[in-house]
C-alpha cells in the first residue's frame, strides 16, 4: 500500500507538525547525495492497556548511538523526540503504527565534507502490518543468498543504523525478488551468515538457539534482544555470539528472521532447499505467540518495554 492510500496528513519535522505534502527538502541536501543520515525503524502496538511504543527507549539510544560516528548533533532531547511522536501518534489517530524517526545533514554546502550542514530531524508515522505479509508469519518465506556481502565494521561503522548503507540491503533484497525470493540472507565478508537486509536471523538446532554475534558485521537488533530476552525466560539455551556457515543454513532445523518491520517471521527454505519440514517449526511458534502476546498485551513482567500513548 503506498502513502496516498494511508489515511495519514502530518509529519513532524525539526520542531513544528507540518502537513504531509509539505515535508520536503532542498535537492541538493547533503543527506540525499552521500547517504548522511541515520534513522530507526520502531512500532506502537495497540495493547490491552491502550497504544503504546514497543522498547521506544532502546530505539531511540540506538539514533543517538547511530549519530555519533558520524559527528551528528541531534537538535532534541529524548525526552522532546518521544512527546513530538506520541502527539503525532495521537493526532493521527492510529492505535498501531510503524515510527520513522530520522534525523540527517541537510542543505548548506555540497563538499563530501557535512560540515555547516544542519541537522534535519524528523519523525513519521504510518498504518503498517506485516512486512513480508501476514501468510509469511504462518507459512514462512522463502530467501535466498544474496551474492551481495555485508560490509565490515572496519569499512564503515555496522553497528550505527545509517541511511546510506541500505543500499547494500536494497540490493540484495531486490535480487532476491527478482529470483522468486521474498527476501535474501546476507553474508559477510568471511563468507560467514551475517543479516538479512532489515533483519537478524536465528537457527534452531536441536532444541537450542544460534544467532551471529555483533562480530559477525550484524547490526544489534532491538527485537533480536527481545527474542533472546523472551527465549531464555522460555527456558531456552541461546547461543548469542557465534559464527553461522552458510552450509548450517541448509542443515538447520529451524530458521526465523527477527525485526521491528519483521516482527517472528519463520523462513521455510534457503535456495530451495526445505529447512526442517519446510513448516513454522515449533521452537519458531512458541517464540513468535509469545513475542505477540507480549505487544498485544503489555503484561505488567514487560512494562519496561513499553512507552504508553496517554
């Protein structure tokens, strides 16, 4: 569904709500041309107690997070960029929602060099669902191994969520489209698992979680922790720290994608090859009920996780 379809009409941008057509920048803004800006990709659920920000707090620690390597100063508070967004939520009206808070070097001087370029900071909300489709959270999906490598930490920073470096994942997620795939798994340069494109990936090997450590080039999920976190009260072993060959993709019992977009989405083949039963397996189910009961509840035992609308 594209933004014209959404019955959506405000942005909030650099301190002011402002309607949505008019929420543009200059052409030559510094951020469009090299990539210069880092961003979060959130969700508000509408639990039992009212909508309310998933672990909007870890969010919005990994924007400031993301800004540092690059010199960014962000103009607002924590505390400012959560009370523009939940007002945003508020005025659009939307019990659940996908959050787009982003900040960027904007328009002033077009040198690869930022500096007197200001940073724009803005924060969109929008109607989201599934984002591989809601058949995929039952059935899974099937991806492929991109040809494409993730970059390492000592190319440019893995762990800061950068506009410019998705379009390695634009790239390995298109070729994978284009092959018949709903999405790619991505290596690194050592030919180890690395991410999907907006994901991390877990495999489950007799009854025990595996996922690539920070180490492996990953950036360090928010709903990646969730799942560890959520896991290991479940009373499972998680390995959180591990190299993944591409040989025990195919071997896997199990193999899920974890993200703010994709939620618990299960993966039932990798180039073909049928992982496990090629169903939902049911170490997949168990997390994926609890991680939905979770936001669709907000039991008092996760509380912390969420930032209500009031």
């Amino acid at each position: 569904m594209g933004f014209d379809e959404m019955d959506v009409d405000t942005i909030w941008m650099d301190g002011e709500f402002v309607d949505w057509d008019d929420a543009q920048v200059h052409v030559l803004t510094h951020g469009l041309h090299y990539g210069s800006g880092v961003f979060e990709g959130a969700r508000c659920y509408d639990t039992e107690l009212g909508p309310a920000l998933f672990r909007w707090e870890e969010h919005l620690e990994r924007l400031f997070q993301s800004a540092k390597p690059y010199e960014m100063d962000i103009d607002y508070t924590k505390d400012e960029l959560t009370e523009a967004t939940k007002e945003l939520i508020t005025r659009q009206g939307l019990p659940s929602c996908y959050v787009r808070p982003i900040a960027f070097y904007g328009y002033n001087s077009l040198g690869v060099s930022p500096k007197d370029c200001p940073t724009r900071t803005a924060i969109a909300v929008w109607p989201w669902g599934a984002y591989l489709g809601e058949d995929a959270l039952e059935n899974g999906i099937d991806v492929m191994i991109s040809s494409w490598r993730k970059h390492s930490s000592s190319q440019i920073p893995t762990n800061a969520k950068t506009t410019g470096l998705y379009v390695n994942s634009m790239l390995a997620g298109e070729e994978a489209r284009r092959n018949g795939y709903a999405e790619a798994i991505v290596l690194n340069k050592e030919g180890n698992v690395a991410e999907g494109p907006g994901e991390n990936v877990f495999l489950v090997r007799d009854g025990e979680l595996y996922t690539p450590g920070l180490s492996e080039s990953i950036l360090d999920g928010i709903t990646r922790d969730s799942v560890i976190h959520i896991a290991e009260e479940l009373g499972y072993t998680v390995h959180q720290n591990v190299s993944i060959s591409r040989g025990e993709l195919n071997t896997a019992d199990e193999l899920f994608f974890t993200g703010s977009a994709a939620e618990v989405t299960p993966i039932r083949k990798v180039d073909n090859v049928v992982v496990g039963d090629g169903t939902r397996g049911p170490v997949t189910e168990e997390l994926q009920q609890k991680f939905f009961d979770i936001v669709e509840q907000g039991p008092d035992e996760y509380d912390e996780w969420f930032e209500y609308i009031e």
